[in-house]
C-alpha cells in the first residue's frame, strides 16, 4: 500500500514489513483530536519536542488508510524498530497537513 501524495499530507511508514500510507483524513484527525486532543497544541508539543512516543503513535493509528490485520501495537513497535529520527519524517508531512490543509 505505498503511493503516498505529499502534496495531499500522506506519508508512509514501514510497519510489520508493509509500508502503510498515513493520510490524514477529515475523519481521521478528528478521531486522533478525540483522543489526544486540540490538534493545534499537538503540533506546538511536537515543535517544543514535548511529544510523546505515544502520541506519536496515536496519530499514525488514526492516519493509517487500511489496516487491515495490523494493531495498534504494530504501530508502536514500528515507531519504536525506526527510531525517533526516521518516525519524524512521516509526523513532520502529517503535521503540516493539519498545519496548512491542501491548499
């Protein structure tokens, strides 16, 4: 399931060996809001690097277009088998689509 578009806020992420698309959909970030909360203070977290491993995790669940047989623990052990630095680069293009929209 690759072919992500940046240019519409999708990004992908190896998890379980499947490179999982992430695109954050009207109904998926108000499911990940429900959660976490305000989007806007999850991105300023994220900007002060105050976000949580959790949180992190939380926001690629909701953003995941199928996930078919995958869990949520899936998501965390994938986010943690990157590594921070490489988890980034998914979270940077989701928080910029909630930042500025498709334009």
């Amino acid at each position: 399931m690759s072919g992500a578009n940046p240019y519409r806020g999708e990004a992908t992420l190896d998890i379980a060996g499947r490179d999982c698309r992430l695109r954050p959909s009207f109904a998926a970030l108000v499911a990940a809001e429900e959660e976490l909360g305000p989007l806007f203070a999850l991105v300023e977290r994220a900007g002060e690097g105050q976000l949580r491993l959790g949180e992190m995790a939380a926001l690629f669940w909701h953003c995941m277009e199928e996930r078919g047989d995958l869990t949520r623990d899936d998501v965390g052990a994938a986010v943690m088998r990157h590594g921070m630095a490489a988890s980034v680069k998914p979270l940077r293009v989701l928080l910029g689509q909630i930042l500025q929209g498709t334009g």
